[in-house]
C-alpha cells in the first residue's frame, strides 16, 4: 500500500449558533481541516491487520480512504433466528461450522434474532456474516468497543484461530490496545505516532484458570441456573452429579457435571453428565481443558473417563487432542445391549461421538 495523505475539510453555515461558538471560543475561522499522513507498507502475505489509536487521531478516515469497498459499518439482521439471517448460498452445514469456528457455539442462541443477543455473541455474529460472505477482505471499525474488555481479549483470540482457517483478510480498528496480544495481527498501523510495524509472532497471554468443586446441591442449582440455558441439547441437570466450575480470573467460565457410568464390564467408568462454556469464552478451548483437568483427577483414582457428544466445536477439539481416543461414532440402537463403552447415551436422532480420556500429554494443556 502507497503512502497516503488525506486532508478533510468541514465548512459549516454561518448560523445563529455557529457565529455565537466562534465568538465565544475566539475561533479565528469556522473552517475545520484534518490532515492525515503516513504509509502502510502490506507484507506480500498477510491474514490480520490493526489499525489502534486514540479517538481522533483518523483511524476511521484512514480505513474509509484505503479500503473503501471492504470497510463494514454494520450488517442487516431482519429475520426472527440469526441463522436465517446467514448468506441464502451456504448450507447449514457451512454456517454452523463457521459458527462454532469463532467461538458463537451456542445452538440455543442460534435460534434467536440478532437484537436480543449479548455484545459479546452479536461480535462473533457479525465476525461469523463476514467470513460467509463473499469479500476476501474485511475491515471492522470499532472492534470490540461494546464489550468488557475481558471478552474483548478472549474473542479477539478466537477471530483470529477462525480467520486463519480461512483464506480470507480481516482488519480491526480500534482504540483498544490491549486485544493486540489476543489478536495477534501480522501487522498494525498506530495512527498516534503514524508509525506501521509488522506483528510479532508469539503464544497468547497465560490466563488464570481454576476449576472448583461445587458443594451443596444449592451450589449446584445455581451455577446450572447460569449456564444450563446455553448447552447445546439439555437444560436439565443429574443432581446426582459431581459438578466442577472453571473459573477465568476467578470468573466462572465453564461447568462440567459427572456421573458414574454403569458398565457390565467396566466397574470403574465416570461420563461427562453436561459441560458448558459460556458465549463470552468460547472458541480458546476452555472446554477441552476444562475435560483434561477434571479427566486427570479421575485417571490418578484409577477411574476411566468419557464423554459422548454431538457438538461440532467439541468433536473438533477432541480430534486434535492427543488425551482423547474415539472410540464410537454413528446413530445409538435402541436398547442396545452392546457392551461396548462407546455406548453411553440412548439418541437415535443424531450422529453421536463418544471418547474416552487416555491422558497422551501429562501435562495436558488445552
């Protein structure tokens, strides 16, 4: 990209009020000119860009001027379900699987229209618009300026994982400097100093995360009261369960309920009951780590440990988990008497995976 020198001018009439502004504040001309110089050197290949500064400083002007037909203000949301506000070209099997890519893995929500969603989930909505469209390019002015920041930096790392699987180019503007560690751009322009660096390649920010274990079944009610309502197929919850929460900075995050599996061969088996993570902290596989770490409890009391889904986002994450083998995947026969442990719900009306934890990786980082 060549160098730029934008100049914007704004002449207001001479009302009433304007005359009664420049002589109150002495202006010496009602005249009011931005000028805006610098250079964006592109590499040859690049996925993510950043343009950061303070309000002010022609973030905005600059993204309008050098990519006019990519730049997105906003997207139409009309329908009563978001899903049928997705691209009328792409199959369900395309949108949900772009969905889950950018941490918005919560079917339940899916089902409703784009107004009653939280800021957190309506960012990976228009994020998730962009990535089924047809621009190779897109930028985003006020990246993340609606939501806590903590979601910021935690969605910010689940774009780009999602971008990167794609062959498509996305620029954030904001003002926001601290989602450059979560983003991870390839290169970012500071219109404070109109300086342009290339990113530096590096690991995202440690988080703390910590699981409890809930006590009493009060304790219980409460967190499923929280989280229930996002699980992709159930609200309901086994009371017998041990429940566990995973907490971001001491926030909770992630719920995970066990139950003993009754086997005819198996004597010391336990199955995830329900695990859930919250929209906010979807798609930086706090789930996966969440299952390693409560997995790792049950295998050191020499107890085995599965867990049968159907979720996109988490047979995804299991397949590239070395701690985790597969061990059934089709429709569940009615009644089965199969002894086998992949057997471990009744369904019939989806294809189901269910996985047992082998522990590959002692260190079991997700």
């Amino acid at each position: 990209m060549p160098n730029f020198d934008i100049v914007r001018e704004v002449c207001p009439k001479k009302s009433f009020r304007v005359s009664s502004v420049m002589g109150k504040f002495d202006l010496q001309s009602e005249n009011i000119k931005e000028h805006f110089e610098g250079n964006i050197d592109l590499p040859e290949q690049w996925q993510i860009g950043l343009i950061i500064g303070k309000s002010g400083t022609g973030k905005t002007t600059i993204a309008k001027e050098l990519f006019p037909k990519s730049y997105i203000t906003n997207f139409k949301y009309n329908a009563e379900t978001i899903l049928d506000d997705m691209p009328e070209n792409k199959s369900i099997e395309e949108i949900s699987k772009t969905f889950n890519s950018v941490g918005f893995s919560s079917p339940p929500s899916w089902l409703k229209p784009y107004s009653v969603l939280s800021n957190g989930e309506k960012m990976r909505c228009d994020l998730a618009t962009a990535i089924l469209s047809d621009k190779q390019l897109f930028v985003f002015d006020e990246f993340t300026s609606v939501v806590d920041r903590q979601v910021a930096k935690i969605g910010s790392f689940a774009m780009q994982k999602a971008i990167r699987r794609t062959k498509k180019q996305f620029i954030a503007v904001t003002c926001h400097n601290d989602v450059e560690d979560w983003l991870l751009p390839d290169w970012i322009f500071d219109t404070d100093t109109m300086t342009f660096r290339i990113g530096q390649k590096k690991n995202k920010p440690a988080l703390k995360f910590e699981i409890y274990e809930t006590g009493t079944t009060e304790e219980k009610k409460h967190y499923w009261k929280m989280f229930g309502k996002y699980h992709y197929l159930n609200h309901s919850l086994n009371e017998k369960g041990k429940c566990y929460i995973g907490c971001v900075n001491n926030n909770p995050a992630t719920f995970i309920s066990i139950i003993n599996f009754p086997h005819p061969i198996v004597k010391r088996m336990k199955k995830v009951h329900r695990l859930v993570t919250l929209p906010e902290y979807q798609g930086i596989g706090l789930g996966i780590k969440t299952l390693n770490l409560v997995g790792n409890s049950y295998l050191s009391d020499k107890w085995r440990f599965g867990i049968t889904t159907s979720s996109p986002s988490l047979v995804f994450g299991l397949k590239n988990n070395n701690d985790w083998r597969c061990v059934f995947k089709g429709r569940m026969k009615s009644q089965s008497k199969s002894t086998t442990i992949g057997n471990m719900n009744t369904s019939q009306n989806r294809i189901t995976t269910s996985w047992e934890y082998v522990r590959k990786n002692i260190t079991s980082n997700a």
